[in-house]
C-alpha cells in the first residue's frame, strides 16, 4: 500500500536535491530542473495526500511549497 509512495518520496528527494545543487552552481539548465521538480513534487503531494498519516501529510503540504516555489523559479 505504501509502496508508490515511499518510491515518489524517494524520486521527489533525489529531484530536489540535484536541482538544488545545480542552482547552487548557477546551472544552465536550472529553469528546465525546477519545471520537472515541481511536476515530481506534484506527484509526490498527490499520493501521500492519499494516506492518513502525520508524515505524509507534512511531506504533501511540504512538496506542494516547493512545487510552487520551483515554478516561480522556472518561469
């Protein structure tokens, strides 16, 4: 049952991570990063708002800051 969802958490924290390093070194790909953590980070809220626990409803309240906060960034 949590299978899909400890996989996007997974997904989701690696995406963050790199996309983060390549901002950090002023990226030329940084726009197209954060366009496809936001989407990831989407992904992600999605399925762990599907599950009652407290983890997962931080993590999909935190994914979905970040989704939004990515696609100010990529615009």
């Amino acid at each position: 049952m949590m299978a899909r969802c400890i996989q996007l958490d997974m997904e989701c924290a690696a995406v963050c991570y790199a996309t983060a390093q390549v901002m950090s070194i002023g990226g030329q790909t940084t726009k197209e990063l954060c366009a496809t953590c936001a989407d990831i980070c989407d992904a992600c809220a999605d399925e762990c708002s599907k599950h009652e626990n407290s983890h997962c409803k931080e993590c999909a309240e935190t994914c979905r800051r970040c989704a939004e906060e990515c696609r100010k960034m990529a615009a």
